[in-house]
C-alpha cells in the first residue's frame, strides 16, 4: 500500500521508463507529511509533556499519541528510503539521480523523528524534566 510498493507496480507497468511526474508527486507528499504535519505534532506533544512537568508515564493518552505519530512517521521514512532504493536500483528507469537525495532525505526524516521522541524519554532523567538538545537538562524555576 505503500510509495515502495506503488513505484514497483508503476515501474513494471511502464515498461521503458517510469512514470517520474508521478513518482516525483509520491515523494513529495510523504515529504509534506512528515516534515508539516508529523514532525510539528510531534515537537508540540513533546513540549507540552515537558512544559507540563509530570512524568511520560503519568500521561499515558499523550505517551500513547506520541508513539503512534512517532511509529507513523517511521513508516513514512521507511517507505521513502525503500522507494528510493527500488528506484535507484530499477532496470526500467532512465534517470535515477533523484534517489540518493530521497534516501539521504528519508534518513534526515528518520533522525529527526528520534529527536522528537528521543528528547522526551532523556528529559524523563532530568529532575525538571526538561531536556534541551544544546544544553542537556534545564534548570525550571519552582512551581507555584
């Protein structure tokens, strides 16, 4: 159901040349939807866990939405890099230099997930449980 699997059945059935407008147009959507609609949610989930105070585990409806965008989003980096793959290695398409940059792409997608994710469970080990990438755990004025 995936691009992979869409760009395997477009590249058999083209025969000499793939449908690029189409392959192109695939691509470009999973980039929009990871990099406008996952990423941000996954950025402001993370915020409001850590601005909130409490542990992950404390908010189990919040922790469980945050795994599902973060598992999504995976999927779509995978499904890039693997269409990317196919293509680059496909005896049907005449030009294949697009692939190395949708791979590098998809990976850029895929680290970026994992900081969005990853900065909530390191911040569970700081006593403020706030976590900044440039300067580790943040010092929170007390709580009223």
């Amino acid at each position: 159901g995936g691009f992979a699997a869409r760009l395997s059945a477009s590249l058999a059935a083209e025969g000499s040349r793939a449908d690029l407008v189409t392959v192109a147009a695939t691509m470009r959507r999973l980039l929009a939807k990871v990099f406008f609609e996952t990423l941000p949610q996954l950025v402001l989930q993370g915020s409001f866990i850590m601005a909130d105070g409490r542990s992950l585990w404390k908010q189990p409806t919040v922790a469980f939405s945050m795994a599902l965008t973060a598992a999504l989003g995976c999927g779509k980096a995978c499904d890039l890099i693997l269409g990317c793959i196919k293509l680059r290695k496909s005896e049907y398409v005449a030009d294949r230099r697009a692939a190395p940059v949708g791979i590098a792409i998809g990976v850029m997608m895929g680290l970026l997930l994992a900081w969005g994710t990853g900065r909530v469970f390191v911040a569970e080990t700081c006593k403020s449980r706030m976590w900044n990438l440039g300067s580790g755990c943040v010092d929170a004025p007390p709580r009223c």
